[in-house]
C-alpha cells in the first residue's frame, strides 16, 4: 500500500520576463527548476529556503493557482482511493481537489476581507462546494471556531477582522481553511507576522489539529527553528532546486550539502554563552555550479537522507 | 572603559490620541557604558521603538515626554531646542531604521544622500574628503564603492540595510540604535548583517542599543539586556544572567516561547492571552492578567517597581515572591 498523499516529480516553473513592453528577446526566470518530493498521509514537511529560491512558487504550482511548465505532481484522490495526476483534473475534478487540498498565507491582514465578517469569511468555502444544508454550515462554522481556541464562537460570528488581533486573525485563516476537512494544507509562513508568544500558540495549534484531523502539511518557512518545531522532514531549497532532504534531526545533526551547513549556520541560537561557528560558502560559485549542471541527481546516503551531487570539484559529494 | 555614556532616567512618555492618552514609555531607566551593546526585547507594541525615538527626541508631535532626563556624555537632552538636537542627532547618536527599504530617497543616489548628513554635520570637509570616508565605510560594512553612484532600488534589501549602517556611521557617532534592522531580511543575509554591525561596533568601539523581539538575535549581539512589557521595563541585566536565571515570568515566558536548533528539541509554551492596551490607566502589575505563575504569590494591583535582585540585575518587584 502506498501511502503518499503528494508525489511531486520534476516539478519546473518558468517565468518569462521582457525587459520593456517592446523588446523581443524574452528572459527565463527558473524559479523552480525540476524539484521531486513526496509527502507522506499524516506528514508535515518543511520546505526551507532564502527568499526568492522559489517556495511559494512551488506551493502555487501544486495547488494550481499557476499552471506548472512541466513534470509532474500526482494527488491522493480520497473518493477514487488512487493516486490521480493534476493534469487529468477537469472542471468537477478541480472541485474536488480544492477541498482536500488548502492553503494558509502569511498575512492575515491582507488574506480576509476586511468587509466581511468572521462568520462569512469561514462561510464561503462552504457555500462554493455547496456542502451540507444551511443549518448544517451553521453548526460547522460555530464547531470550528472552537476548535481553533476561538471561543466561546457567538462572540466572533459578527465581528469584523479589523476589530480582532493578529493572531486571532490566523486562527480565523485556519478556520476557513479546515471547515472544509482538507488532507493537504500548504502553509506559507503562517507565523511570521505574528509575536513570539503568540506564534508557539498558532503553531500548538496546527500540530494538534493535524493529528486530530489526519492533515498533512506543506510547511513553507525560512527559519529552521521553527521548521525543526513543525515538521517531520526537511527539504531545503536553493535557487529554485532541492538541495538536501532528510527527516527533520538527521537534516540538522548531519547537513551534508554545503548550502545546509550555511543554512543551518546562519541561525541565532537562544543561548548567549553559545558561540555559533558560522560556515562560510560562495554563493555565487555554488549557482555557477549548480546552473551548469542541469541534470544533477539526488543520492541517498542512508535513513532517507537525499543530497543533491554536483558532479564538480568543490561540491563533490562522496557515494 | 566602563563609563557611563548614555543616562536615561524614570523617563516616561505619552500619546496624546483621540481615545486618550496611550502611556508608550512608563518610568524607564537604564544606563549604557561606553562600547558596550544594551538590547531591548518584548512583543511589538511594547515601547521599544518609542523608546529609541525619545531617545533621538524624533517622535512624532502628539507625543509628550512628561518626565525624567535622558543624559548624553552628561549633558541633558530633554528640553533641548531643535538646533541643538539636530547637533546631537547624528554626531553623536545616530540610528538604523526597521526597514532598510524605506530608509532611503528613490531618486536620489546612495553616495549623495549619504554626503547630505555629512555637510550638515561637517561644513568645513571638501567633497572628496566626504567620497573617501564614504568609501571607507562602504568597505568596513562589506560595500563594494560603486554603489555610492547607484540609485536605492538597484541594491537588494541586503546591500539598502548595509548602506544604511554606512550611513548611520558617517558622522562618527559614540552610540548607535539599531531598532530591528534585520527583521525584513531572511537568515542568511541577517547573519551577514548582525556579524557586520558586531565588526564596526568593536572596530570603533561604539556602544550599541539593539532593539528587537526575537530573544535569539538579542542572545547573540548584547552584554546587558532589558526586557520590555506594556511600556514598562520588568527585567534587566546582564543578558547571560537573565538568560540562565531569568526571574520575571515574563522573560521566562518569552525564553520558553523561542524555538532552538540547537540541544533537545523541547516542547515550548505559549502564553495566552494579548499585551493590555496602553490607553487604559493600568495599576500595579500590567501582565498580571497573562501572567502563568500568578497563583504563587502576587499582588496583581500592588505599586510596581524595579528592585536589584543581584548585582546589575533587576526585577519588577512583583516577581520578587517567585524566585
């Protein structure tokens, strides 16, 4: 039996930028340039990266609010029990696809409606899949709201989300996201406008929920402390490839590709009488290599622990 | 070398809003020696920006300083008129902004705006003495000198925050504040950032005010740390004191709230609830009501104030019955 819920393969995705309206000659942005991963039922996994290394690009391509340019990304279709490609969806199909697979962003100031009220916010979903009767959306809008710590519920349906704090605000995205009983929920940075000591409460909150719920999560983040707190496996992205993969302790006690160890090296530990060695690397050299070596591979080098070989001096990595 | 350079006492600073009066800085007092790194860390919204700006007295107008004294190198800088600050700002205590990304002019180039704080505080240097410094700046915050000639949005948000720091510098100043100065850059350039502002710090010896809330920056960049809640300082010390015996509940709420790389991988603890809001007059203990430890023994409408517990070390004096 098969238990992967994601199986992505080759994932690549192009921009094409023209530098003025007029001119011919098109440049290629590869911000993502074929990535492989899969994600397991009941798995978190971290998807770790500098800004613009292409996260969120991947996050949009697999749910599809960008077509990909290639590869491939096959989905677990729990009402045919098989795994079905995101490329054979139609437009009934795409239905069923959104509501078991959803997506939480990074401002919560910006991604509700600031005309609309808690209760509609977490409505909509519901009313567009046309689930349950109207008294049903009812009790389920009212339940989730418990479950995300808003309570008691009455005292939020009527609110507007300028008259409710910012991690009040996230818990309302979690909501909207989570009525509608998804599997997969793609999490960009979901913490990271919010304050120390209410971002632990938000992330508690998704950990116990996808235990509760049976939900698996892509967690998009750039910080491994955090990454370490919510994931069972890493992926860390450079430059829109994957350049090492591996359960979340064996990813931070063994980091093997270079850009790892910088990575992991440029964290802030909490602790000040620890001295922090910091691992220096040459970026600019490592995407020379990278970039003239499109058909890297990724090997295994024990416990599921996948590195990307640069077949070129400097970057060797012994098999 | 431990001289006292910035003196600033039961300094206390209002809003005047529509709703009322917001109470942004409530009795701060702390000193910073010279060529020493000082951090204030809390949540947003508890003060730490408002205090770096009465510092530089560049508040906006609606704030008022009701009381205390803030003492530069011994002289006094509340009530000073406007063309004295304007000497002081800058000279001798200058500031990098939160976002590098609006620090700086669009349509003026990096070098210019740069020489435009210098001939205000230098009128006597010539033009090439200001390029020379600048390049030397540039140098010393890892600037290639180019991008004096080049425009704010051709630089990344890495290379605008460095300049920034080159900026800060350039009217040799004995104390910089450095209020968030990495929060819009991502780790690795952050690493790069703070390792740059340790360089020139100990390479000028400056004293430094590091202004954040992630408690892990403020771990690795300063010596004595003060911990900031509702307006109101409610823990300082030396950092490595405060971080291995940390006596307020809140400092230690904030230290169970920070997630590590390093050592056991432990369950950390939230704390519910939201900082009060400052328009309301607060009596006694501001985070009473978030308060985890509240049970064992306080008085949550008691006068608060900050004793010394150890030396250099305080504490709100509500936290006295946990220790």
């Amino acid at each position: 039996m098969n238990d992967n819920l994601i199986e992505v393969r080759n994932l690549v995705k192009h921009f094409e930028v023209s530098k003025s309206v007029f001119s011919r000659n098109k440049k290629i942005v590869k911000a993502v340039d074929g990535i492989s991963f899969d994600i397991k039922a009941g798995e978190t996994l971290g998807l770790v990266g500098q800004s613009g290394c292409g996260k969120t690009t991947t996050a949009r391509s697999l749910c599809l609010l960008d077509p990909k340019t290639s590869g491939s990304v096959n989905f677990y279709n729990p009402d045919t029990k098989n795994m079905e490609s995101i490329d054979d969806i139609d437009d009934d199909g795409i239905r069923v696809f959104r509501r078991n697979m959803q997506m939480i962003f990074q401002d919560p100031y910006e991604s509700l409606n600031p005309r609309w009220t808690i209760k509609d916010i977490i409505r909509e979903p519901l009313d567009i899949h046309n689930i349950g009767s109207i008294a049903e959306r009812e009790d389920a809008i009212v339940e989730i709201l418990r479950t995300v710590g808003l309570t008691p519920p009455k005292n939020y349906l009527k609110r507007y989300p300028h008259e409710i704090s910012g991690g009040q605000r996230q818990r309302v995205s979690i909501a909207r996201t989570l009525v509608m009983k998804p599997k997969f929920v793609i999490c960009d940075e979901p913490t990271s406008m919010l304050d120390v000591s209410i971002r632990i409460s938000i992330m508690d909150l998704m950990l116990n929920l996808a235990k509760e719920l049976d939900v698996s999560y892509l967690y998009i983040t750039h910080d491994l402390a955090v990454a370490r707190y919510m994931c069972n496996r890493i992926a860390v992205m450079f430059n829109g490839k994957i350049v090492e993969i591996a359960e979340t302790e064996e990813l931070l006690q063994n980091p093997i590709h270079p850009y790892t160890k910088r990575l992991i090296s440029s964290i802030p530990i909490p602790d000040p009488s620890y001295k922090r060695e910091r691992y220096e690397i040459n970026f600019d050299e490592l995407d020379k290599i990278i970039s003239n070596n499109p058909d890297e591979k990724m090997i295994d080098v024990g416990n599921e622990h996948l590195v990307a070989t640069h077949d070129t001096k400097g970057f060797f990595i012994e098999t | 070398m431990s001289k006292i350079l910035l003196e600033v006492k039961n300094l206390s600073m209002h809003y005047d809003t529509l709703e009322g009066n917001v109470e942004a800085v409530k009795n701060v007092s702390f000193n910073v020696n010279s060529g020493e790194s000082f951090g204030l860390v809390g949540e947003s919204g508890c003060g730490k920006t408002s205090v770096a700006m009465t510092l530089l007295q560049l508040q906006p107008e609606n704030s008022i300083i009701t009381e205390g004294s803030i003492k530069l190198d011994g002289k006094e800088l509340v009530g000073l008129s406007e063309n004295d600050l304007r000497k002081v700002r800058w000279d001798s205590i200058s500031i990098v902004f939160q976002g590098a990304m609006n620090a700086w002019n669009p349509v003026i180039k990096i070098g210019e705006q740069i020489r435009e704080a210098m001939r205000e505080h230098y009128p006597q240097n010539s033009k090439q003495e200001n390029i020379n410094k600048i390049n030397e700046l540039f140098r010393m915050v890892g600037l290639d000198e180019s991008i004096s000639e080049r425009f704010p949005h051709e630089l990344s948000g890495g290379m605008k925050q460095r300049a920034v720091i080159a900026l800060a510098l350039s009217c040799d100043p004995k104390i910089i504040i450095a209020d968030e100065p990495t929060t819009a850059l991502d780790v690795v350039i952050q690493d790069q950032i703070l390792n740059e502002i340790k360089k020139v710090q100990n390479l000028l010896g400056l004293s430094l005010i590091y202004i954040s809330h992630d408690i892990a920056v403020i771990a690795e960049m300063t010596d004595k740390i003060a911990v900031m809640y509702a307006g109101s300082i409610v823990e300082m010390g030396p950092t490595k004191n405060v971080f291995t015996s940390p006596k307020h509940s809140y400092t230690r709420a904030l230290l169970d709230s920070t997630p590590s790389i390093k050592g056991e991988k432990k369950k950390l603890r939230s704390l519910d609830g939201e900082p009060p809001s400052l328009i309301d007059k607060i009596d006694g203990c501001s985070f009473a009501p978030r308060c985890p430890d509240r049970e064992i023994s306080c008085n949550p409408t008691e006068h608060m104030s900050l004793i010394e517990i150890e030396p250099d070390h305080y504490v709100d004096v509500c936290s006295q019955g946990k220790i």
